[in-house]
C-alpha cells in the first residue's frame, strides 16, 4: 500500500484531494518520478503542484471508472450465478 506524507502526516482514506491542500501537495510530490524531476525541473513550484494536481484528478477520474465498471461486472455476475441457480 503506498504511503503519501503531507505537511500535518500520513494522507488517509479520509482526506480530500479536492478540499485539502496539503493531501493533495503530499500525494502530488509523491507521484513524481525522477524522471519527472528532471520534465518538470524548469518549472517553479506552484506550476509543478498545479499540473500534478491535474494528473491526481485524471488519476481519480480514471480508478472511479474502473471501479464503477468493476461494480457493473459484478453485478453481471450475480444475475447470471441466479439465472443458473434457478
């Protein structure tokens, strides 16, 4: 399970990338890779946090997808595990 710092500790499930700055800092900076360092190493700071920001919503974007498709499979699966039982 990764592990995001902020500023107050370690972000969890119950903080929000949206309403948080700090979270959503911490798990920004976390998400950069070192060859991100060097893309992003001419821009100054607010534009890194901005852009990874953007990457961390398209990420949450992109997981609530698969999960809501996840849910749909599943309850696919249900229907056709009745419709064999009955």
């Amino acid at each position: 399970m990764p592990y995001f710092a902020s500023s107050r500790g370690p972000v969890t499930v119950k903080d929000s990338l949206l309403l948080d700055n700090d979270a959503a800092v911490g798990i920004a900076r976390s998400l950069v890779t070192p060859r991100d360092v060097s893309v992003l190493g001419t821009r100054d700071d607010n534009r890194v946090v901005s852009e990874a920001m953007t990457l961390s919503v398209q990420s949450e974007i992109s997981v609530a997808s698969v999960g809501h498709r996840l849910i749909v499979k599943s309850h696919e699966m249900e229907m056709l595990r009745a419709q064999l039982v009955a």
